[in-house]
C-alpha cells in the first residue's frame, strides 16, 4: 500500500522522451570513444591508417545525425516540457540537477556545431570516401585549430558533466531510494 501511494506519486518522462535521452546516451558514448581514439591514433601517435579514417568518419557523420537529435530533442522538451520534479528533492537538488541538464543540452548543440565549423574551416569536409560535408563556412586553417581545440575542450567538459549525472542518478537510486531513475526507466522494479 504504502509502494502504490510512493509510486502514485511521481510522473514518468513520456516513452518519446525516453527513447531520445537513451538514443542521446549511445550516440555521445559512440562520439566521446571515436573522438578520443581518433586524436591519438592520429594526433599522438601520427597513424593515419584505414581505422583511424575510419574513425573520423564515423565521428564527423554521427555527429552531425546526434546534432539532428539534439534538435529534435530539445524541440520536443520546449513543445511538451517535462514532468514535475520528483516531489521529494529538496530546492538544491531540483537547482542543481536543472543547471546540470541545460549544461548538458547546451553541450550536446554547441559541441557538433563547433566541430562543423571546426571541419569546414580545415577544411576537411569529406568522410567514407567519396561523402562531402557541406560546409557551414569558408576554410580559415589557422582559426580552425582554435574552434576545433575548443571543441575537444568542450567534449572533456561533456564528458564531467555526463559523469556527474549518472552518479547523481544512482546516488538517488541506490543511496536514497527515491524515484529519480525510475522517471527515465520505468521498467525498474522498486527495491522496498
Ligand atoms: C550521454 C549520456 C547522457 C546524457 C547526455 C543525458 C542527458 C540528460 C538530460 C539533458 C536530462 C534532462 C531531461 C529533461 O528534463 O529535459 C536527463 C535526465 C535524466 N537522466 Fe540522463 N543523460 C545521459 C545518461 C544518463 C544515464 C547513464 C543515466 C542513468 C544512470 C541517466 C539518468 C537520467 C535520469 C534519471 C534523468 C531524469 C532526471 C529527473 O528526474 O529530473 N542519464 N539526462
Ligand atoms: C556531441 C557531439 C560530439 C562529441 C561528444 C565530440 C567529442 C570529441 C572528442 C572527445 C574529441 C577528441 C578531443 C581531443 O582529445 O583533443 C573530438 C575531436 C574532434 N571532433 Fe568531435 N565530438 C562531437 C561532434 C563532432 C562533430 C559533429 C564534428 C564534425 C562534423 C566533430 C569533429 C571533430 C574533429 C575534426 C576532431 C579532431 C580535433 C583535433 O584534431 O584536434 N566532432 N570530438
């Protein structure tokens, strides 16, 4: 009786907002490991091999399909906003974990943006062969190295925040037991 009324008492994200936050979730995990593999393949250790072209590919053409999500992602959380906080965080929690997610969601539009500029300036537009990026400016080689060096900045910064999200997420979970994680996966069984 008293799981039915704990239960009753918060709002789930809708099944679309769901999908996109975990469809958000592979891409940037596939982004983050391609992008950090690539640099020191390349960068470090100067293999300019088949796997590290490869590699680029997959990261610049991914990136520009998770920039389509993110758009649509946010579009839609602007359209249909997002259900109530969970009821029992405390204002700090609620402060803390809004400025993480639109840190997050800034990241997630501003870091492929920066790294189309960063391309198209190079300019290093093609992937998987014969493909061609369109570019969104003119080549400029020496600003290039800048935007693409705040790029890779931004996408360690990315990957903290990331982390300190999902340690949020399980310190609700397994820590204080509330409902946070069961808003993004509902599937999951309560533990009391
Ligand atoms: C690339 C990885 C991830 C990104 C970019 C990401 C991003 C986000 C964003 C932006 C939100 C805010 C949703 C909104 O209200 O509009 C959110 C919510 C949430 N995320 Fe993630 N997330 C990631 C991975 C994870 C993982 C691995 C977990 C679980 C361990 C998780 C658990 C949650 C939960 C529980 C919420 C809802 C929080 C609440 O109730 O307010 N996320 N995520
Ligand atoms: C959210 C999406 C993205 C994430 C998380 C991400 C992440 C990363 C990471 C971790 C690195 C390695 C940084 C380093 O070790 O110096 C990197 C480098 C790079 N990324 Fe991305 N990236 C994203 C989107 C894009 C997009 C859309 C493009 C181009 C269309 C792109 C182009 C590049 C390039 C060219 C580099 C190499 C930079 C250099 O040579 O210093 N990235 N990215």
């Amino acid at each position: 009786m008293a799981e039915e009324t704990r239960t009753a008492e918060f709002e789930h994200y809708s099944s679309v907002a769901r999908f996109l936050h975990w469809l958000t979730l592979l891409l940037v995990a596939i982004m983050a490991v391609s992008g950090l593999v690539m640099v020191y393949r390349g960068k470090d250790l100067n293999i300019w091999d088949q796997l590290t072209n490869t590699l680029y590919s997959t990261h610049k053409t991914l990136g520009l399909a998770l920039l389509a999500v993110v758009v649509v992602r946010l579009g839609y959380r602007f359209a249909k906003g997002a259900p109530a906080d969970e009821p029992s965080l405390e204002f700090m929690h609620r402060f803390a974990s809004h400025a993480t997610h639109w840190a997050i969601y800034g990241l997630l539009l501003g870091l492929p943006i920066l790294g189309w500029i960063g391309i198209s300036m190079f300019p290093a537009l093609s992937a998987f062969g014969g493909l061609k990026i369109p570019a969104l400016t003119g080549p400029d080689p020496e600003t290039s190295k800048q935007v693409l060096w705040l790029h890779g900045t931004l996408a360690y910064l990315l990957i903290v925040l990331i982390g300190m999200h999902v340690g949020a997420a399980l310190f609700h979970h397994v820590i204080r037991g509330d409902n946070v994680l069961r808003r993004m996966l509902p599937g999951l069984k309560s533990r009391k």
